[in-house]
C-alpha cells in the first residue's frame, strides 16, 4: 500500500490496438470478464491545463482485487495516453487509487509536487492524472471513489471471480 496514495486498485495500460489487447488478456491470460465502451464519456478534460476532447475506448476487468484496465485512444487530442504511445510501444502507463477523501488527497500531492498531467469528470466522477518529475514516467491516477464507482467496480471485481469463460466482453456496465 502507497502511504501516499492508499491501495493501488487498477494498473492502466494503454495500448495501440484495444480487440488485440483483449484478446490476449482473454485467451492467454485467461482474465475477464471485460467491461468494454467504445467512448468514454468524459466531461472538463484538460490535459496539461487546457481543454482537450481525447475519444478513447476503455476495458476494465479484474484480477483479485486489482482492476485491469485497457486504453486505446483513437484520435490524435492531446493526451498523456498519446504522449505515453508515441515514446513506447504501450504498456503500463499508470497506477489508479481510489479515495474517498479525493479532493483532500489531490491537495496534497499538489503541495507536494505532483502536477496535473490530465484530467476530468466521468459518469463515475472526477479523476486526474499526476505527474513528477522526481521519476520519469511515473504516472499515478486519482479517480474519487463516488458511490457509482463503488458500486460498479465492485460488480466488475464479482463478475471476475465467478467468471466461468463465458461472455468474455461485455459492453453494458455493471448496475
């Protein structure tokens, strides 16, 4: 656990092809099932301070308690997803936690140091993405743990550990 920043919930990895990347976690991880959308709705993002409209597509699946999540981004906006792309060939680009105390949290790391690379709000609530410059590439996403975020990842982490192999992409989010 990051004395920081709490548990760490989800590994994000951003990928150039999101139906490959699925189907490796799929059929030679043997990890789902996946919870896919194919534009997350997001509302005020910005990245590095101005305003930006990044379509990405976005699958969530879980491991235990630690939530896969794929990334794809499918136009060229300003993004810490492009950036990440265009200096790899993809991969893990950032750790995710998930507190309840938020907006204290984001105080702190700011205090700290950290600086906003990206953010904005989702149909789950608010996240952003921080930055230093103490470790190059370390990126560590804050998401608030709203009630329907609660409540829908915790379907996702239910739905894995009962998983038989069936239906292996959902695109209809947990309740």
């Amino acid at each position: 656990m990051s004395q920081r920043f709490g548990e760490i919930r989800q590994m994000g990895y951003v990928v150039h092809d999101i139906e490959a990347a699925l189907r490796h976690w799929i059929e030679v991880l043997g990890i789902g099932p996946w919870f896919y959308v194919d534009r997350l709705p997001v509302e005020n993002f910005t990245y590095r301070g101005r305003p930006s409209e990044p379509h990405v597509s976005i699958a969530l699946a879980n491991s235990g308690r630690i939530q896969v999540e794929l990334i794809q981004q499918r136009n060229e906006a300003p993004s810490m997803y492009r950036d990440f792309l265009a200096a790899s060939e993809g991969g893990l680009q950032h750790f995710c936690t998930w507190p309840e105390n938020y907006d204290e949290m984001l105080a702190r790391a700011l205090a700290d140091g950290f600086t906003i690379g990206q953010g904005g709000t989702s149909p789950r609530g608010p996240f952003v993405y921080l930055e230093t410059e103490a470790h190059p590439g370390t990126v560590v996403e804050l998401a608030a743990l709203t009630p329907l975020r609660r409540r829908q990842f915790a379907a996702i982490e239910a739905a894995a550990a009962d998983w038989d192999g069936s239906e292996p992409v959902r695109t209809r989010w947990p309740e």
